[in-house]
C-alpha cells in the first residue's frame, strides 16, 4: 500500500518517538505498543508472527523502512476526501429539503440515531452543543462535516 505524506509523518513520529536513542531502528518489544496507538491490538502470537516476517535478519530491531513496511499494514487508507465530502452533502441536500442551507438540530439528531442507534440521549445532547457553538439551533454543513469527518 502506498502511504501519504501525512501518513508517514506519523509512522516516521512514532518510530523517532521510540527510538531514544537516535540508533535509527527500534526494538522489536515495542512493534505491539506502537500498532495499539495506530488501533490495532495483536495477540503475542499474531504480533510474533509480524516481526519474524519484517524482521529478516532476525536482530531483534527494526529499521525504518522494516517498521513502515511492517506499519502499512495497520495504517488505515485515507479516503479521498473530495469524494467524501461530496457524499456527505448529498446526504446532507436530502435531510435540507428546503434548501436552507442548514438543519434544525432535532433533524441533525434524527440522522446521528439512524447512523448509530445505541448512542445516548445525553451523548447526541452534547454532540450538539458541541457543533452548535453558536447556539443558533440549527446545524450548516461545514458543521455537519465536522462531526461526520471527526
């Protein structure tokens, strides 16, 4: 998989983070604390089977380009965002049928509960208040973008 610059800043900050000592490879014992922080938890097994993959020469440290081929594997693939954003203001124009340009915030609920029906009253109450900073009420879609981009 082919990594965005974004993505291997982050790959490059978490190795640099782990190699204190500026040796330019970091140890095996710490591949698993470093994939956790990327989301991903390994058993000792399936993290024992990734190392001996990457780690060919078997010394017990990974150098960068070893870590990142090993890293691409749990990086998560960026969604183009254009794409994304185009989705999402359909989605928004469906539930903006008067073409106002915003939702009422009842309505922005509404769509929070069909996307994930298990979130609390109180959780979608502060959602809410969160995006609605202005208190106006009413959600615009740069708002609406925020909470559905995170």
């Amino acid at each position: 998989m082919e990594l965005s610059k974004d993505q291997l800043k982050v790959l490059r900050d978490a190795f640099n983070a782990f190699d204190k000592e500026k040796t330019g490879s970091i140890s095996t014992d710490v591949v698993g604390t470093i994939l956790e922080l990327l989301g991903h938890k390994l058993t000792e097994e399936e993290l024992d089977e990734v190392i001996e993959e990457y780690d060919e020469d078997e010394s017990g440290v990974l150098e960068f380009d070893e870590f990142v081929a090993l890293a691409s594997n749990y990086v998560e693939p960026e969604e183009d965002y254009d794409a994304l954003r185009k989705e999402l203001r359909e989605v928004f124009m469906m539930y903006d049928k008067d073409a106002k340009g915003y939702l009422p915030v009842e309505e922005f609920k509404a769509i929070l509960r069909e996307l994930d029906g298990a979130v609390p009253e109180e959780e979608l109450d502060d959602i809410v208040d969160e995006i609605d900073a202005d208190g106006s009420g009413t959600v615009d879609f740069e708002e609406f973008m925020e909470v559905m981009t995170g």
